[in-house]
C-alpha cells in the first residue's frame, strides 16, 4: 500500500533525484556547455530583449518603470508579462548575460524535475516511481514546448512544489509548509504567465475536497484553501494591482476578439500527436501547417506524451487500488478526469459549445491567452497517474489478479494494434501515402511518407517493448523491471522531444542588423515602423536549418512584434501579440490593419504615420508620395525586396500647436468624423491638435491660473516656437520651451494616467490629444515642462503586499488556528 512519506529532509540525498537531474542536464548540454543559445520563437522575438533591456537599465542605475521603444511606449517593470520582479532573475547578475539566459531556461526544468520527484516523494512514492514522475512531467512534449514560450516553463517547476507543499500542510498543519506553499504561490505569480496560476489552484482544489484529510470537514479545509488564496494575492498584489491598471489602459479587448481568442486552438487531427511521436513533422520539416491557424507550426509544438505514458496514466487513473492510501480511488480519476476537461477545452473553437463558453465565463479572454495553452494541464495528472500505476504494477511485489490480467490483456492489445497499424502504412505504400497526404492537405508527400513510417514504427516498438516487459512482470517480480520501465518511457520521450527545441550557435543575437547604423542615424526623436502586412512567402536558405534562417530574417528586417526593441530603436505600431499596447493607439493601429475597411497601401497610412511621429519606415511597397524618400534597401534571403523610407511629413516627437479642433468623447472608436479627420488632407498636425472638448476646460482654467500666477515675458510673435530638450531617460523627460502665445504641447506619446506633467513646477493637466496621444497646456513665454513616470499603483501594490506578508506571519501564529505546529 502507498502511504504517505514523512522523510521529507532527504529526498534531496536521494540518488534517484540526483539522477533525474543529470538527466536535465545531459539533454539540454547544448545550450549550457556546447556554447550554443536558445532563440526560436518568443525567445528571439521578445524573451531575449525584454531580458536585456531589464539588465541594462538596472546596470545603468534606473528602474524601468516605461518601456519607450514598444508600441509607443508602454508600462515595463510592473508588467505582469515582463517578470521583471521574478526573484530568479537575480542569474543575470551572477553570470554573463548568455551564460545566464540559457541557465535561467534550463534553471526552471531542472527545478521542474526536482519539484515532481519531491511531489512524489511527498505522495508516498518510492524513488524510482518518482523518477519515473520527473521524466514525464520534464520530458513529455507539452513541457518541452514551453522553452520557447517565456511564462508557461516559468510557472510549471511550481506546480507540483506547492502541491507537495500543502498536502503537507493538511496533514501536519505545519506553519513552515503553509508559508512555503505561499512563498511558492507568489513566485508562480511573479513569474509571468497567469495561465500556470490558474492551473495550479484548480488542482490544488479538486486535491483539497478529494482527499481525506484528518480534517474532515470538506468546508473547513476549503476554508484554508481561502486563505491561502487570499495570502497569495495579497503579497502578489504588488504585481496584481498594478496589473489590473494597465488591463484597463490596454487594448486587449479590442485584440482579442472570438476569432482572435480562438485562432490557437488544437487541431482534433492533432490528437494522434499523443500517441504518435512527430505525428506533424519536425520544425524544418513540418508538414502539419494546415492544421494550424497560421498554416506553420503550431501555438504548443508537440503534445506528445506516448502510448506508454498514456496508458499507464489510464490504468492508475481507473485502477481500485486502496481507498485508504495517498491515491485514493477518488483523487486519481479525479485527476484523470481533469487531464480529460483540459485535452478537450484545448480543442478551443473545434468544440460545438465553446462559444458559450466564451461568452458566458466572465473575463475568459483576459485569463486565458489561448485555448491549446490548456494542454499542458494534462502534464502533472497523467505524470503522477503513470507514475502510481508504475509501482503499483514494477514496484510492488504483490497486486491483485484481476489488475495483472487487464495490464496484461490491454498492453498486448495496445501493442498489436500499433504493430498493426505500422505494418498496414508499410504495406500499403504510394496509397497510404496519398491517403495522409490529404489528411495534411499536402502535395509533396515523399518525406512525409517516411517521417510517418518512422512515427508509427516508434509506437509500436514502444509497445512492443512495454508488452513484454509487461508480460515478463506476470512470470516473476524483479526490482530491475521498475527501471527498465522508466528507461523505455524516456527514450522514447527523449526521441520525440528533442527535435523541438532547436538552439543557435552563441553568436546568433551579438551581429546587428546590417542596416542598423542607417536606422540609429537617422530615426532622431521619431518612431519606426514595420510593414506587417505583406509576408514573405518564400526563404531562400543556405543550409537546411529553415528555422534559424527564418528568425534571423525577422531580426535583420524588424519583423514581428520586437521590432526595434532589441537595439533601442523606439517603434510604434508593431504587433502587439500580448495585446498589452496603449488602447488609444490600438484604435489607431487597427484602423490602419486590421479593422481597416479595406486593405491600405502604404501610402493610405501615411497621414496616421506622420501623426504618430513615424520618421522611418520598412516596407516591401514602392512608396511614391512627397516628403518620402528612400533612403537604402535591406537585404535579406525572402522573395520581397524590403526598403527603408524616411517620412519627412512626420511630426516631431514633441511639437507646439496653437490651433485646436473639438470633438466630442462619445465620436471615438469607430466615429468617421475623428478619422476621416485625421485622413483629411487639410489636417497638418504640425499646426492642428485635434482634443475633446469635456477635457478642454481642465486646460483653459489652468492657462488662466499660469497667467494669473505668472506675469508672461513678453515674445515677439514673428519668433517660431522654440523647443529644447533638456533631459530625457526611460522615465521622464524635461524640455524647454518658449512660444509667443498660448497652445499645446503635442507629445506623440501615449496618453496614460500615471504620467504626470508640471509646467514651471506646478502641476499641469494632460488632454487626449490625436486621439490617442498626449498635449499640454503652455502659455505665452519661456517654461520648463517636464513629463514623469510614477507608478503609484506599483506603490500601492507593494504596500498591499507588505502589508499581507505581515498578515500572512498573524495567522499563521497558533492561536488563530491555522497552524497547530
């Protein structure tokens, strides 16, 4: 029987642990010592930047609260998508940054590893069954897909650590187990992706009403489990609430529409990817793209867990076992039940109700990013499934009959059928091959033919392979026999995954783009922008290695949403795949793309350009139009010739105006006046600011107190506007300004409520000005404006989160009676 283990001070000496960690480290020995990198995906596009840029600006000696380089510029280090705040990010100082990076990616697998091998452990496992745990919750599919998704491998090392941690709690009532169960929760919290918190308190939910606690009241426990929530949120409220103001500044709910929620969802073609290892290809040949939205590699790039591990998990699952041991009979089909929920919710928009649900779940699109995130839910049931049903049937010397008999009877009908399957896609040949080929929709079906031949021959020796294994078991019982089961079920992991995780050599991100120099000259106080919507539809690659090139070509021509964030080029306008952009420019940007009644060449966005201060542009069009002039053209392997313009219409990034034209707050969004305004060529935005006319009596009542206050230094009327910068950091900026008479000063900035501006040290107020940028009142004469960044809800935030971390140290005090130890 299976019983709790209260040795918990040497799972750690343990050999079988240090086993399962050289394992971590023998596959990724790439990256950490062959002097390679991780950059496929986000990691190249975003990860890598957002680490740098982190780095730099705390070595420089500034905090960056505002990142200026990101769609115009956007909040950065109380960023819940930034995991700025992440105590793990402490390697970056520790070690040299590419050192760091590759050990901070392979740092959260290794701790994956360990905290499933000490969740076992805690369950009651033995060792090798919680190896056996390790090695399917570190090296199924969907985990290893998460290296190149920043976030998601970040939250999953946490999992299982505070599962552990508080069936601990539940049964000692320990103060130190419910304050490492917190600790845990609010480093998940930190570390990026709200998607692994979800997941976590689910499970540890359905953990804490399934199993029977020496507290038996259900309502008691669910009690604990309230506050333990309620400590979690309020120590993570220096991220939450801060969170919960930049989601209201965001222009995520104008992204994320049904479609757009939705376009990640699995494939049910996908599902063979279970059991088949690269069912759909490999990254350099993939030939799956036609069961993904983008009709390329999919959102999660391998869900593969295998036969073994699937089976296995079935059978502990499903099992009797003892009522009365760790894993009851309850706890695990309610495990296996939630693997289920999540495999089927993964399916997104392939599901007859998931509309319903998407409407009627409040805030389904604000927590959750995508439907076929929910696969990596499967990861920890069916790993701690397969690993009970390991040491029920390898681990143990005794086990029913009736259980030997349906392993037995099921493996080698398992085994058949695959066996089968292999040798009918053999047999059949050109026929079978044609028969996939429409099955992908694909025409070039020769290395498709045999990467499936291989795929299917892998199943079936796996099978094959457990059968016996199986079958030898019945015979006699033999401690060897629980390794070997572990073995095959890695080797056949280790195959399946470790053609999804490419790396580059370690020079890959230290050459800048060739055309880097021309951009850094000539972009002054500016923005660029990346023409998005014309794709290359072709690469012409030098070697066979399409993935790397591919992300090389987007760093060289600025492409996807990083655009110039990486080399400290401000942009505006690029793809905001977090949706996480400034609303108003949002409203801006869609109007030119997406939302656009019709399809705009790049000439048609010009007048939206030059008024978001865009002084250099890239695009594959032939621009034809005054004050654009081509400054060099970009070379790169893609069958589009990319070209740098330089936009002389734009507007400065700072400008004087003294003309204004109202309109009225309730004709924004979609209002054709505000637009076909902004389109109009009579519209100069050098001289007109276009303002809302409930914001405008803020602005003259202010213009006349600077007047009242201050005798105005006479400025002869025939001077232009005179504007110097003075100081400008990630944070604030300070400029002088001298005008012969009253306006605006137009910053092409987003508007945003923690900025605050003072002209002359007094308090100024900030219009909504272009829509979507930011004015200041000026009166006649010579003034200092500055502009400051102040996060006061990160202030309010950590506040909130001192004060529960004290909170949390109350009741765990023995006479509230939560602890009794």
């Amino acid at each position: 029987m299976i019983q709790h283990c209260k040795n918990d001070h040497r799972f750690f000496l343990e050999k079988e642990f240090w086993l399962l960690f050289l394992l971590v480290l023998i596959f990724f020995y790439r990256p950490l010592f062959g002097g390679e990198i991780f950059f496929f995906r986000d990691i190249s596009a975003y990860s890598f930047a957002e680490k740098q840029f982190w780095l730099n600006s705390l070595n420089a000696g500034e905090i960056p609260y505002w990142n200026p380089y990101m769609f115009g510029g956007e909040p950065f280090f109380n960023n819940m998508f930034t995991s700025s705040l992440y105590p793990l990010n402490l390697i970056f100082f520790l070690l040299p940054f590419l050192q760091a990076f590759n050990w901070f990616i392979v740092a959260h697998f290794l701790f994956s590893a360990s905290s499933a091998y000490f969740c076992a452990r805690t369950l009651g496992l033995k060792p090798v069954s919680s190896v056996v745990v390790g090695i399917i919750y570190t090296f199924s599919g969907g985990m290893l897909s998460l290296a190149n998704l920043p976030g998601l491998y970040t939250d999953m090392p946490y999992l299982p650590l505070m599962l552990a941690c508080w069936h601990f709690f539940l049964l000692e009532r320990k103060r130190s187990w419910f304050l490492l169960c917190v600790g845990s929760g609010v480093f998940q919290a930190l570390a990026w992706s709200h998607e692994g918190n979800e997941l976590t308190m689910l499970l540890l939910l359905v953990w804490t009403v399934g199993y029977r606690y020496p507290e038996k009241s259900v309502m008691y426990r669910l009690f604990l489990f309230g506050v333990l929530t309620g400590c979690i949120l309020g120590i993570s409220a220096i991220l939450i609430v801060p969170g919960i103001g930049i989601l209201s500044q965001a222009g995520r709910k104008y992204l994320f529409s049904y479609e757009n929620f939705t376009e990640h969802s699995l494939h049910p073609k996908r599902l063979f990817e279970l059991i088949f290892p690269y069912f759909s290809g490999v990254l350099n040949n993939y030939w799956g793209g036609s069961l993904s939205s983008n009709k390329q590699v999919p959102f999660i790039l391998n869900i593969y867990f295998g036969g073994g591990v699937l089976l296995f998990g079935v059978f502990g699952g499903c099992e009797k076992g003892d009522s009365h041991s760790v894993f009851s009979p309850l706890i695990r089909r309610s495990c296996l039940i939630i693997a289920c929920c999540f495999l089927i919710l993964s399916l997104g928009k392939y599901l007859p109700f998931f509309h319903v649900f998407y409407q009627r779940v409040p805030f389904s699109n604000l927590f959750l990013h995508s439907p076929s995130k929910l696969v990596v839910g499967m990861l920890f049931p069916m790993a701690i499934l397969a690993g009970y049903a390991s040491e029920r049937y390898f681990g143990e010397s005794e086990m029913t009959p009736q259980f030997r008999r349906c392993i037995i009877a099921i493996t080698w009908g398992t085994a058949a059928l695959f066996l089968l399957i292999a040798a009918a896609y053999w047999g059949f040949g050109s026929r079978a091959a044609q028969w996939m080929g429409e099955f992908f929709q694909q025409t070039d079906t020769r290395t498709m033919h045999n990467g499936l031949a291989h795929s299917f021959g892998t199943t079936a020796s796996i099978m094959f392979l457990l059968a016996l294994l199986v079958q030898f078991r019945r015979s006699r019982y033999a401690r060897w026999q629980h390794w070997v089961f572990g073995i095959i079920l890695l080797l056949d992991l280790w195959n399946a995954g470790s053609a999804f995780n490419p790396y580059a050599p370690g020079d890959f991100f230290a050459k800048p783009p060739d055309i880097l120099p021309v951009i850094q000259q000539e972009i002054g106080d500016g923005y660029l922008f990346r023409d998005e919507s014309i794709a290359a539809s072709s690469f012409h690659y030098p070697t066979n290695d399409s993935t790397l090139w591919e992300m090389q070509w987007h760093l060289e021509t600025f492409s996807r949403y990083i655009g110039g964030f990486r080399f400290g080029i401000p942009t505006i306008f690029n793809e905001d795949a977090s949706g996480l952009g400034q609303k108003y420019v949002m409203m801006l940007w869609l109007r030119i793309g997406r939302l656009s009644p019709e399809a705009l060449s790049i000439v048609q966005k010009l007048p939206v350009l030059s008024l978001a201060a865009v002084r250099l542009i890239i695009t594959p069009e032939a621009i034809s139009s005054p004050g654009v002039e081509r400054i060099a053209e970009i070379p790169n392997d893609s069958n589009l010739r990319f070209f740098l313009y330089r936009n002389r219409n734009a507007v400065n990034r700072v400008e004087f105006v003294t003309e204004v034209k109202e309109f009225s707050l309730s004709d924004t969004y979609y209002n054709q006046n505000v637009f076909a305004e902004i389109f109009s060529p009579s519209f100069h935005p050098r001289e007109t600011v276009l303002l809302f006319k409930e914001e405008l009596a803020s602005a003259q009542s202010f213009l006349q107190s600077m007047t009242t206050e201050k005798q105005t230094q006479a400025i002869s009327s025939m001077n232009p506007p005179q504007i110097r910068k003075r100081e400008r950091t990630l944070n604030a900026s300070t400029y002088e300004v001298k005008v012969a008479q009253p306006g605006y000063l137009v910053f092409t900035e987003p508007i945003y409520p923690e900025w605050e501006a003072t002209v002359d040290g007094k308090p100024a107020p900030q219009l909504r000005a272009n829509l979507a940028f930011t004015a200041i009142p000026i009166p006649a004469g010579e003034h200092i404006v500055t502009r400051k960044y102040v996060p006061r809800l990160f202030y309010d935030g950590a506040w909130i989160s001192l004060g529960f971390c004290v909170l949390t140290v109350i009741l765990t005090q023995k006479r509230f009676g939560i602890v009794t130890a």
